[in-house]
C-alpha cells in the first residue's frame, strides 16, 4: 500500500511560523525599489545627551557621568555648582542619541532620532531630551536633536498601595525610546551626482537574474548600451547626454521602470526565539527521517521515531505535519537543518 503521512488537525506550534514568499519566484517591482545608488547611503550618527523631566525613574546616585553632565551644563549657563549637591537628583539620565542621515540630506531637514539610556535610569517616558550633538566618525556635528522622549509603552499601576514584593509591570522597554523629527540636519553630504557620467545601481538583494533584467529593462526604456550588468550586485548606467547637468532627473526616469524579480528561496531561522520564517511554495525531495521526539502511523502501523516524505513536498505542509505529530519548535528546526545537510532541500537555511 502506499505510504503516507497522517496528518491531524492543525495546532499552531509554540514558535511563530510566518508563511512568506514562495521560493523561485518572479514579482513585478520598479528599480528604484531594489537597488540604491552607489555612494548614495545613509551615515550614521551619534551623540551624548541628558533626558529631564523625568518622575523620578531617571539615574540614581553612582552614575557619576549624569552628575558630571548636569554640573558641566549648568556652568555654561553660568550657574556654579558641584556634584555632592546633586545627591537627591532623580529626574535626569545620561543617554546615547543615535540617528541615520539619509543621502542626499540637506541642511534644515528633520530626522528621526532614538535615545538610550546608559545608566541606571528605570525609564525615559515623559522626559525630554536636551539639545545633543550628533557627531559622524570623523568627529564632525552633522545635526542636533531635542525634544520629548516617547517610548511607546507604559508601566502598569493600581490606585492603590502596593503589597510587599510588589513590582510594577511594564510594557515595552522604557530605557530607549524615540523622538520623530527630533534630529535636524546642520551639515549634509553631497556626491555630487550631477556630475556622474556613470550611475551605478547596487542591488538589495544580489543576484544574477535580477541584475540582468534590470540592465535589459533600462536597455529597453533607454536605449541600447545604456546598462551594462557588472556582476550580481550592480549594474553600471551610462547616462545620455540629453541628460547630462540633470542625473537627478534622470534617475527618476530609471527608479520608475518596472522589471520582474527573482525571488530566491531562503528559511530564515531564529534559534533564540524558535522563529522561523519561509516560503511556502519550497520543494523537498523524498527523504527519510528519524527523530527521537517523532511517532509517525504508515499505513496504520507505527514507525517509532521515523517518517518518509513524499515526492512533491512543501516545506509548509511538513511543519503542518510535524505540528500535528508534535513535535517541538526545536526538532523542527533540527529536522529542516538536517534535510539541507542531505541535498533534499533547495533553499537557504540562514540562522540568526
């Protein structure tokens, strides 16, 4: 008789699994939306700053560089002060503020910015950041945040006394959190793209395919010659000289064509929270497995701890039978390493 897997009801595992995109695939999407210009990233900034305000959940005494800030500000604001006389401050914490400038970023433009603490402080909610620096690698102040600390959550509390060994509970962390807009632009970087006779597009995602379609498709759109794929990350783009003191515009032209994508089949793992992340549409050749933790009924006779696969099967409806046998989050993705470690899995395994 032929051999099959009896699958039961459906319970969802313990560790979330994502159906995603299917494996191999082809999607219509614009060239702008895949790849980037070369030389055209966001850079990362950083700065030290102080959050006030806080209701007492900010840095308690022995975080010495909160109270060495506090004195170092108030004496550039002509107020004399020392350290032993901030013993009672709680409503201020030493942070980091970090932020992305975006390409092609000009002076006056608002960023996004998120704060750390970096002390002792319990949480930054309601407080607000004072005006920070934010300096690049090479020491230089490319913007300067301020304003109200939002950290998207809140701490649970009852109107009423709490009993002893109570602790409040929290939602989200409040130790970081963000100000929208609160970054603005001082200094930008330009590449000075107007002076390109090359652009050159860096692919998201590489791959082979998709970097000669997009060559194909901005000969078609443009002429032919006009995009050369250089290997499976960029494509190099001549521009014309109708366009020439104009890239920009130029670029707008390219970032709209569509062209079709190839998805390549990837199962992302995440082994600390049991997350596993997959196409649906993944292949698996005929296998045989053993697995301590598997019972499987062929035929209405019991395998302990082995099972066949058939022909044809999806990576989805193996962890359908796999939940419905059982088996825990850990096993498959024991088992979904150990098919790729045996040539019968064509996709990715990427842990992380």
């Amino acid at each position: 008789m032929k051999k099959k897997i009896l699958l039961m009801p459906l319970i969802f595992l313990l560790g979330l699994f994502i159906i995603g995109a299917a494996a191999g695939f082809s999607a219509a999407a614009t060239i702008g939306n895949i790849t980037s210009i070369y030389g055209a990233m966001s850079n990362p900034i950083v700065g030290y700053g102080l959050v006030t305000g806080l209701d007492g959940t900010g840095d308690q005494w022995g975080v010495n560089v909160t109270q060495q800030s506090i004195v170092t500000m108030l004496s550039k604001l002509g107020i004399n002060t020392n350290e032993a006389s901030l013993y009672e401050i709680r409503d201020t914490a030493a942070v980091m503020v970090t932020a992305e400038l975006p390409p092609f970023a000009v002076p006056g433009e608002r960023i996004n910015v998120t704060v750390s603490s970096i002390g002792n402080a319990q949480s930054l909610q309601g407080g607000v950041l004072l005006m920070t620096p934010l300096k690049g690698p090479n020491g230089m102040v490319y913007a300067l945040a301020q304003g109200s600390v939002s950290t998207g959550g809140s701490v649970a509390s009852e109107n009423v006394m709490p009993l002893p060994g109570y602790v409040p509970v929290s939602q989200n962390f409040q130790t970081s959190g963000i100000i929208d807009n609160g970054g603005i632009v001082e200094k930008g970087i330009s590449i000075g793209l107007n002076t390109f006779s090359v652009v050159r597009l860096i692919l998201k995602n590489p791959n082979f395919t998709d970097s000669s379609r997009i060559a194909a498709a901005i000969n078609a759109k443009i002429g032919k010659g006009t995009a050369k794929p250089m290997n499976s990350t960029s494509i190099s783009v001549a521009v014309p000289s109708s366009y020439k003191d104009n890239v920009a515009q130029f670029m707008s032209v390219i970032n709209a064509i569509d062209v079709k994508t190839h998805s390549k089949a990837i199962i992302v793992i995440n082994e600390r929270s049991g997350t596993v992340v997959m196409g649906g549409n993944i292949k698996i050749n005929p296998v045989a497995i053993s697995n301590r933790n598997i019972t499987l009924k062929i035929n209405k006779k019991r395998v302990p701890n082995a099972f066949y696969l058939k022909k044809g099967l999806t990576v989805t409806e193996l962890v359908k039978a796999l939940n419905a046998v059982g088996a825990s989050t850990s096993s498959i993705i024991s088992i979904l390493e150990s098919i790729k470690a045996a040539g019968a899995l064509s996709a990715e395994i990427k842990i992380i």
